[in-house]
C-alpha cells in the first residue's frame, strides 16, 4: 500500500506557520519499516481539497490529511470530504459522546459541530482534548495542531497498519564521491545500468554545491532490501574505481 500526505492551510502556503507535520509523519512511517509515496500541500479552497480526496480515494492509498477539521468559516475539510464522498454532514453519535465528555455542562451546539462529520465515517480519537478526527476508506483526516494530530496518526498506523510494518527490511547505502569526474551527468550511464540490474532497489544522487557553486561532491546510493543493496554497492564502486573516481562511504 502506498502512504499519502495531505497538509492544509493557508497560514502554511503563506508561511505564516511551518509546517511540522511532513517531517513527523514520516519518521512515524520510517520507524515502522514503512514510507511516504507521495505529499501534497493545499490552501484553504474547499474544490480542491474534495478534488484532491476524491483521486486520493479511488488511488486507494493510505492518506494522513493534517488540517481544516474545525468549525471555523476558513475550515473546509469536512465538508469537502462529504462532497468527495457524496454524503451529507451528521452528528457523529460517538463525537458527540466525546466532545460531551470533554465539556460536560459546558456542551453547546456549536461545540457540537466539530463532531459533525461526513456520514458514515468512523472517529479517530484524540487523546490531547478528546475531540476526535475521523477515517474512512483508509484516509485519516486529523487536526492542524501537531500536538493533538501525531499522537491520533501514531494511533490508527499502531491500531489498522501493524500487519504491513516492518514485513520488507531496508536498508540505504551511500557514497560522496569525488574528482572531476564526480558529478551526475558523467554518471549517468551507470545510473541507468543500477536501474537495470537492481530494480527493486531505489537509487538517489544528490549533488553537493558550496556557497561559492563549486561543487563539493556526489552523493550516489540505493535503498532497498540489504542483500540487494549490497551488490549495486559493489558494482558501484568497481565502477567508480576503474573511472578514478575518489570514493568514501557516506557516514
């Protein structure tokens, strides 16, 4: 199954706000053997969030959507999922048993709008303030703030993923190369041929440039299963060798 990110809002577009929830969904993915495919950052435009859902849905990924779940005129998510989904908006009977418990005598309908979700969803709780987001097909769509959305994300990977975690081990092997011949055009061939032989790995070159654009040195390397890794290494290396190249594993 491919992992998806959705990230919402225009303070993060604007860059009134940095985005801190890329860097954790994906460590929280990693340390479970797992890993983002895809990540899509969208203002506060209610078309195309309900777009965005209805491709991610028929994609059938795995999706955190971060943001726009409140009751706010500038908060769109909800709705945009009922309009992807073709339903209306509800009470969600067990949002409503949490926000009540949250607030007790303090309970007021507007309150009660933030468990107003797409019909036919499930609540994914929130174990900050105890008002929850939602999930359906796979799709998870959780709050803006960081301290109550990475706990709910940690949540639904531990509670409908742990059968895919950790099931295909990785490893990534690098080397910085360098000399005059260390940079990724006078390589691509050999790239090409990593490719070819190793399919099932994923190979990466990343240039290094100094402030003064001269080049410092090529990061070039695979991930995959170790075995696998191991052997584009070593034709890796003999090929750098026999073309001068400087080479050091990369700490």
């Amino acid at each position: 199954m491919n992992f998806g990110a959705i990230i919402l809002g225009d303070e993060i577009l604007s860059g009134k706000r940095i985005d801190r929830h890329f860097a954790r969904i994906t460590e929280l993915l990693a340390v479970r053997g797992l890993r983002l495919s895809w990540a899509e950052y969208l203002g506060d435009e209610r078309s195309r969030i309900a777009a965005t859902v209805r491709r991610s849905l028929a994609a059938g990924d795995v999706v955190f959507s971060f943001g726009g779940i409140g009751n706010t005129p500038d908060d769109h998510t909800r709705q945009a999922v009922a309009e992807a989904l073709g339903v209306d908006l509800v009470l969600h009977p067990d949002a409503a048993r949490e926000i009540r418990a949250r607030f007790g005598a303090e309970t007021t309908d507007v309150r009660l709008l933030l468990g107003t979700f797409p019909r036919g969803v499930d609540i994914i709780p929130n174990p900050f303030n105890r008002i929850p987001g939602f999930r359906v097909r796979d799709h998870h769509f959780l709050p803006g703030f960081p301290q109550m959305a990475h706990p709910m994300a940690e949540w639904a990977l531990d509670t409908f993923y742990a059968h895919l975690f950790n099931h295909h081990p990785t490893v990534e092997r690098a080397f910085l190369l360098t000399g005059a011949n260390a940079y990724e055009s006078a390589l691509l061939d050999l790239m090409e041929r990593v490719i070819t032989e190793f399919p099932a790995l994923r190979l990466f070159s990343l240039p290094s440039i100094s402030e003064d654009g001269q080049r410092r040195h090529l990061e070039l390397g695979v991930e995959g299963d170790p075995a696998i890794a191991d052997q584009a290494m070593a034709a890796i290396r003999q090929e750098v060798e026999q073309r001068g190249i400087n080479w050091q594993w990369r700490p």
